[in-house]
C-alpha cells in the first residue's frame, strides 16, 4: 500500500464519513433546535387505504402526545377517519389488521387519543355502526366533525 492509499485511510477511518460528507454537504449539515411543546389540541383527517400510512398516523399521534407532556386533561388528539381507512376498523377485518387495531386500541383506552369515524363514509361502503370495533365512536359526518374541532374546540388540522 502506498504512502498516500495508507494516508487517505487513516484520515478516513478517523473521520469517519466526514471527510465525504462535507464535499457533499456544502451548506453544511442540519442541527436540532431544542424546542419544549406544550400540549395540543389536533384534528388528523385520515383517509388512507394503506396500512403502512395508517401506521405512520398512529406512530405520529402517539408521538405528539409524548413531546407534549401527555396530559389527557390538557391536549387532545383526534383521529377522524373516512374514505379508505374505514376498512382497518372493520369487524370483519381484524384478522388482517389485528397488530395495527391493538395498537389503536390501546391508544385510545389510555387516553392518547381519540378515533372517530365517519357514519355516512362508513355506510357508503355498506358498514353498519355494529360492523365496526367499539373503541370507534361514529359520527354523524366526517367533514362536519372536523369543522366542529377546528371552530368550535380549538382543534389545529393535521392529515
């Protein structure tokens, strides 16, 4: 090996990747800014039809729940679900769906959150509201629903 080969690897190996990253990165690399959130009062509108999105939104909620401090007394987070998430809350699809509904489930009994579903979305892909698991509450409407968190409880939209 070469004077320099043996040079380069030094400098590389204890650099690390730095050395790379900075002729990559010439605006440099981002930094956290420490940031204390108090708690929140949100409305998610949720309409995937894809379990792994629907997942990623109960990841998010709990986590804003967390960096808020958790108060149930405090903040309240909502999910209101219409178009094709409805399927995940179905009766009949729990099998298919069992890891995510326990997850909802046990967020929703410890108070992180809130689900709701829209009744008319709900029968308009032939659900009743005993088609669907009972930690759900419907709601008369979806779209209604989140106007009345926004306007009526303070409630900011995420989706």
């Amino acid at each position: 090996m070469s004077r320099f080969a043996f040079l380069t690897l030094l400098v590389f190996t204890l650099t690390g990747h730095h050395a790379l990253a900075e002729s990559d990165a010439p605006w440099g690399q981002g930094k956290l800014t420490p940031t204390k959130y108090s708690p929140q009062k949100v409305v998610y509108d949720v309409t995937t039809g894809d379990i792994g999105a629907m997942e990623s939104v109960l990841d998010r909620a709990s986590h804003l729940s967390i960096i808020t401090g958790a108060d149930p007394f405090e903040q309240s987070i909502v999910l209101v679900l219409h178009s094709s998430s409805i399927k995940f809350f179905a009766i009949e699809n729990y099998k298919e769906y069992e890891t995510m509904l326990r997850r909802a489930q046990s967020l929703a009994a410890s108070d992180v959150l809130s689900i709701k579903m829209c009744k008319l979305a709900a029968e308009g892909q032939g659900y009743r509201p005993e088609d669907i698991h009972g930690f759900v509450e419907l709601v008369p409407m979806g779209d209604a629903e989140i106007i009345r968190l926004q306007y009526e409880e303070g409630h900011a939209y995420m989706q």
